[in-house]
C-alpha cells in the first residue's frame, strides 16, 4: 500500500511539472502588440485583452512590476520571450 501512496505522489508531481512547463511554452509562443482592452485579475495571475484575443500573464514578465497593467495600457509581447513591454497611458 505504501507503495501505490509513492507511486501516487510522483505521479502528481510530474503532473504538476507538465502542465508549468506546457503553460510556459505556451507563454513564450505569446506575440501580441497593442492597446490593452481589459484586465481580469484573479488571486494568484492576470488576464489581460488585446486585441480580442485573451492572454495569462502567469509566465509573462515586464521591465518594470511595480506598475499595475490598466485598460488602456500599450503592451509589446515578442514570441519566443518571457518579457513585455509596458507603456502606461498618460
């Protein structure tokens, strides 16, 4: 019984590491240039709305995080990197 509880847990490691891996390659693949339209924020990422296509920004960086990403927000995302470009509104 001890055996399968191992076997378990191992299982749902590799799980769990399969699954961050696949959402940060499907980060980097991310290529997005434009005006933010939305913001959805959630406890632990963000959802943001550019060009009426949606992005998880769980695996996406910017220079600069102390600034909050708002509606109206320029962004410049280039596939193959974990950084973006943030340009507040004035």
């Amino acid at each position: 019984m001890k055996k399968y509880l191992l076997y378990s847990i191992l299982l749902v490691f590799c799980c769990y590491w399969s699954l961050s891996f696949y959402y940060l390659y499907k980060a980097l693949n991310f290529e997005f240039k434009g005006v933010v339209q939305n913001v959805v924020r959630s406890s632990y990422h963000k959802t943001i709305t550019v060009n009426n296509n949606n992005f998880d920004l769980e695996w996406v960086r910017w220079y600069d995080d102390l600034y909050e990403i708002e509606v109206g927000d320029t962004v410049v995302k280039h596939r193959g990197t974990q950084w973006m470009s943030l340009i507040k509104q004035k």
